[in-house]
C-alpha cells in the first residue's frame, strides 16, 4: 500500500515562523554505483538540511534524513528534539562532472537556506492519548487492510500511510470521508462499512520487484479542529506525495507549530508485507 507520514511541533513561546533567522549550508554528495541521478539529489539536500540544524542549534542531528517523510512520521520527538525545518530555499542545486585518476564520476551539490525551530522537549498531556491498531503486523500481498483509531478525549485525526519507498499517503481525510472527530471512547473503523461498499479498499502492495516490504500507518490527533493537509485530499481518494516531496512536511510543521504539546498526539503502527 503507499503510503503517508508527518510530523507536529511546538515551541514555547515559539516567535513566528518570518522572525526566524535564515541558516545557509550546502552539501556535495557523489553519485554511487547503484544510485540514480534523483537519488543522489536527494541525499544531498538532506545532508545540507541536517547540516542547517545542526549549524542553526549547535546539537548534532541523526546520521537519518532529516527531511524523510518516514522518520519524520516515525519519531516526531526526536525531531523535536534535533530542530524542526519551518521554511526553506534551495540557492543552488546542480550535478558536477568530475574526473580523477581517468574516470569520470557525478558529484551533486545542493545550497540551502532553511528556518529551523530551536530544539526542544516534548511534553505530552498523559490523559490524552490515540491508538491506531491494524489487528495483526502481517499481511499477504493483495490482502485487503482494516485499521481502527481510538481516542481517550474528543479529538480530530489525520490518518497516514508510509511506505517502504518513503511515499506518504493520505487516508483520512479522503475525497469520501472529510469527518476528522472522533468521540472519546468510541473506535473509528477505517474504511468504513460504507466505504467499503463503494468499493474503496486499503490493499497490501509491494514495491515493483520487492519480495517483501515494512510499511507503518499513523494517526495524529489533535484537540482541535487543524486542516493538515488543505484540499489536496480532494483531487483523488487517497492524496500521495512521492518520497521527494518536501512542501507536506514543511506545511505540517508550519501548521502544528502553535499547538501545545497537550493539544496532540501521535501513534503509529508497523507492518511487514510478504509475497503470495
């Protein structure tokens, strides 16, 4: 199944987003044998973001992606944690041909300006929390999935899928489903019985060649009514942004910014995809 992911924030007393400072860097990364040119690419920009938090903040940020949809949706603390990327421009970005020894190799390189959140500790309210379970962790390829959310106070949810590929998917809000509350104590079962009978199904999918795949689906919940992703969800059922989108995850940020801790939370469930 493709898939989805994000991330939240908030720092206290955080000043907006325009007063932050711009943090330049750049990265030069060459081009491996396996690598494509889009690869590569994107490895660079991700090490030229990294290398802005950790100039703008003076902490060192994982050797992991900073910008990748999936460990954004995997571990939003530690993103906290690190610094967050609020805004971004990229000054230049171009392959550079390079000959040593008689042959000839690809080294790309990428400068960025970004805006980055100071780092901080996240602090949730314990007594607001939501679950997102899918009932088992292994499925068949073209097994049909089911997943169910719970909250403990009334809350709105965004649903996502990640993929192994680091696609992200919008499930919840779709084009069929735009209610995003969630009663406490009730259980929202997506899709649900009517959906299903329109015909939308979540179906297993593995990547072109894989024989297997780890995916993760993850709810965030929030006390009040955010519009995570804005009207993107209604050109299709499900909304996907390819691994190399940044503009989701800038915009999550943006948005989640000015939510306190206890206002949100997240939950995210892992599951592996075998081959018939």
């Amino acid at each position: 199944m493709r898939a989805i992911a994000l991330l939240l924030l908030f720092v206290p007393f955080l000043q907006d987003v325009k007063d932050l400072p711009w943090t330049e860097e750049e990265a030069f990364v060459t081009m491996g044998e396996n690598q494509t040119l889009g690869e590569t690419r994107r490895a660079a920009l991700n090490e030229a973001l990294r290398k802005a938090v950790e100039k703008a903040n003076g902490v060192q940020v994982s050797g992991k992606t900073v910008l990748e949809n999936s460990q954004v949706a995997v571990d939003l603390v530690q993103a906290f944690a690190d610094g967050l990327i609020v805004d971004q421009q990229i000054i230049d970005n171009r392959p550079e041909v390079l000959e040593s020894a008689g042959k000839f190799f690809v080294n790309w390189k990428v400068r960025v300006k970004a805006k980055v959140t100071p780092p901080r500790v996240v602090r949730h309210d314990p007594n607001f929390r939501a679950d997102i379970t899918l009932g088992k962790s292994v499925f068949t390829e073209g097994e049909n999935l089911v997943m169910t959310v719970t909250v403990t106070r009334d809350a709105y949810i965004h649903v996502f899928n990640v993929g192994a590929d680091g696609a992200v998917t919008t499930l919840v809000p779709n084009r069929f489903h735009r209610e995003k509350l969630i009663r406490a104590g009730t259980t929202f079962r997506f899709p649900p019985d009517e959906q299903q009978r329109q015909g939308i199904r979540l179906t297993a999918t593995l990547p072109t060649g894989a024989p297997s795949s780890e995916e993760k689906v993850t709810v965030i919940a929030t006390r009040r009514d955010v519009d995570l992703v804005g009207t993107d969800f209604q050109e299709a059922v499900f909304k996907v942004y390819d691994p190399q989108t940044t503009g989701l995850i800038t915009s999550l940020n943006e948005k989640l910014s000015r939510l306190s801790d206890a206002d949100w939370f997240q939950d995210v469930a892992a599951y592996r995809i075998f081959k018939r």
